[in-house]
C-alpha cells in the first residue's frame, strides 16, 4: 500500500536559506518550461525535455536532475489541463527522487541545493515506516517550516478469513460507537471548535491587515485537531478488530450532507465540519495494513430498527425503544449492533457467492415499517 509519509526537516538558518533559494530557482524554471509549453502548445514530456533541457541548463544553476524533475513536474500541470496557462508560485513545493535525495542512518537527509549537497537533520513520527521508502518525495514549505512528503510503499497483511464484524455507527455526539459498547465522544473536539469559531469571528470583525495576518496563521489548526483524533479512534478501532479476529462493518453515509441543507444553518455548519470521510478513510488503510477486512454497508433503518427482534422502533435523542420486545438501550450502540449485523449478511454474500454485493436486509427487516405499508 503506498502512502505518505510526512517528515519535518530541521535545517540550520543557512541550510533553510539555500532550500528556499533552490525552491524559488526551480519555481522560476517552471515558469519558464510552462512559456515554452504554452505559446508551442508542447505538452508531452519527452518532447518538452528535449526542447527545453539543453537552453536552460546553461540558463540555470540546477543540476541536470533537478531540471528534469521540473520539465515533469510542468507536463504532469498540463496534463489536468491544457487550456489553461500554468504558473507557478515561487515557494511552491518541488519533487526530490533518489538522485538528488539520500536518507543517512541517525536522521539525516542529504538534499541537493543550489549551493551544494546538505546533509539536514529531520525527524518522522512513524519512522517504523522509513524501510519502506520508495519514490518520490515533495519538498514543502509551510508557515515558516519544511517538510519533505515522502512515498512510501508498506507491505500488507493478508486479509483474514472472519465470521463476524464490529458495526461502528458514526455521529455527531459520539464520532464514533462500536457495537461492544465503547464509544468515542466527541465533547472535546466539539468544544475545541466552537472556540476557535468564536476566535475566528472575533478576528475577522476586525478587518485590519494584522488580523488577516492572524487568521492565516491560524488556519488549518482545528483541521489539524480533526485528524489527530480520527487517527486515534482509527488505531484503536482497529486493533480492536484485530484482537477479537473480526471484521470492521462501516457505515455508507454518502450523500449525507445533502440531506441536512433543510435543517438550519447552525445544524448544517456541524455536519459540514464532520470528517466522517476522513475517519473511514483512516479506519480502512489501517484496516489493509493490519489484515483486517472492511465492509460498507447501508445506513437506511439502522438506527430505527430494533437489534433483537428487528422491528421499527422509537428513538428519542440517546435513547431506542421497542415496541414489540420492550428493548430499551442507547440508541447508538443499536444501531451499531445493526451495522455489525448487516456486515455479516453481506460479508456472508460475497463468500456464497450465490447473491450479489447489493445489500440485502434478510436478516434485518423493518417488520413494524413493512406492516404500515
């Protein structure tokens, strides 16, 4: 599986100097490649290398592999589209590959720049990762700091054969509730975010240069936050499964934001900032390294029908009632019983294969929903 493996650079001041002087140069090289591209309407790499590699290699201080990583990176913007002039900014990140890149033991990189090769101190919070560098790296420039995004290409687990499946119901109040009862409140982040709303607004009611300032530096922090937590519940999540040799069963919640466009702005402004996506996308990669199998399965009914007898029940707020067997429990955990439930039916499908992947509420049917009509 390839990922992305984010490392923070800790250069001195001169070696920060010559890194921000090497990205400005290549910047400037693109510009010029992307002139050459456009008024010749040259789009193809191979092609572009060949017109443009020997003028600005004399024109230039790059070394003769970083301008041909420039000359790809210029190709590889037109390839999105080739009506569109492409520009780029002088900061702008710029790709480093084995060439002009080598990883030394204790934390070291060595980077090729303008003023010669530095050997730079770094440090990675997965450096369990490091082994399995391959590819490419970008190097970034980000309020004041550098960090190289590094591909790297980590083994798999094979995926296990399981029989059940945790059901994880996903939410606003609690982010995340497994169907064994441990939930995932979301207190914290809701009251993290409310601050810095609050913040926010203050700032911006100021409409001063320093406050735009401000808000710049500030931005992102919150989405920062967001991930934090996702990656932990995700890790969590999914070392559970693999103790209990289960399968992970999530919730198919596309679209949902389109469904609360008529529920108010407040109410539409908290499941905007809702990174349900972003946790799923977590919980699954982690899931494929670790072997553990995931399903997606649909939403519809989970939190209305009852986990024992299957029955359209009753919730009020935190709480499911039913009618029919008298179960009475948190709501959440229900439907999370259900999602695992579902998790098996289709996981049980695809084994068979005598049905298709489509979900099928056999073993879940809204009796009470059914007998309305």
């Amino acid at each position: 599986m390839k990922l992305t493996l984010k490392i923070k650079l800790l250069p001195t001041g001169e070696q920060a100097n010559l890194l921000l002087d090497t990205m400005k140069e290549a910047n400037t090289v693109c510009n010029a490649i992307s002139d050459v591209a456009w008024q010749e309407k040259i789009f193809n790499n191979f092609k572009l290398h060949h017109r443009t590699y020997h003028a600005y290699k004399a024109t230039f201080k790059l070394s003769s592999q970083m301008l041909i990583r420039q000359i790809a990176k210029v190709a590889d913007a037109y390839k999105l589209d080739k009506k569109t002039k492409r520009t780029f900014n002088p900061l702008g990140s710029i790709a480093y590959d084995s060439r002009i890149m080598t990883y030394k033991p204790d934390n070291v990189i060595s980077l090729w720049c303008i003023g010669g090769r530095q050997k730079i101190d770094f440090v990675c919070h997965n450096p369990a990762y490091i082994p399995y560098i391959k590819g490419e790296a970008d190097l970034v420039y980000k309020k004041g700091k550098l960090y190289l995004f590094q591909t790297v290409d980590v083994p798999e687990e094979d995926v296990e054969d399981v029989e059940s499946f945790v059901g994880v119901d996903f939410g606003l109040v609690s982010i995340a509730t497994l169907s064994n009862g441990k939930e995932f409140n979301s207190k914290i982040l809701q009251e993290y975010r409310e601050k810095r709303q609050k913040v926010r607004s203050s700032v911006q009611s100021k409409r001063t240069r320093g406050s735009k300032k401000l808000l710049k530096r500030l931005s992102g922090r919150e989405r920062t936050a967001a991930s934090i937590i996702n990656h932990t519940i995700a890790k969590q999540i999914v070392q559970i499964a693999k103790q209990e040799n289960k399968g992970i069963a999530l919730e198919d919640l596309k679209g949902i934001r389109f469904s609360s466009l008529k529920k108010g702005k407040k109410f539409r402004t908290r499941v905007g900032k809702w990174s349900f996506n972003q946790l799923r996308q977590y919980i699954s990669y982690k899931a494929a390294l670790n072997g553990v199998p995931v399903i997606l399965v649909n939403p519809k009914y989970t939190s209305k029908t009852c986990s024992h007898c299957h029955h359209i029940g009753i919730r009020k707020g935190k709480v499911f009632e039913c009618k029919n067997c008298g179960n009475n429990m948190d709501a959440d955990i229900n439907a999370s019983i259900n999602i695992a439930t579902l998790g098996c039916s289709v996981n049980n499908s695809e084994k068979s294969s005598m049905y298709s992947c489509a979900l099928h509420y056999s073993d879940l049917k809204p009796i009470g929903l059914l007998a309305n009509g």
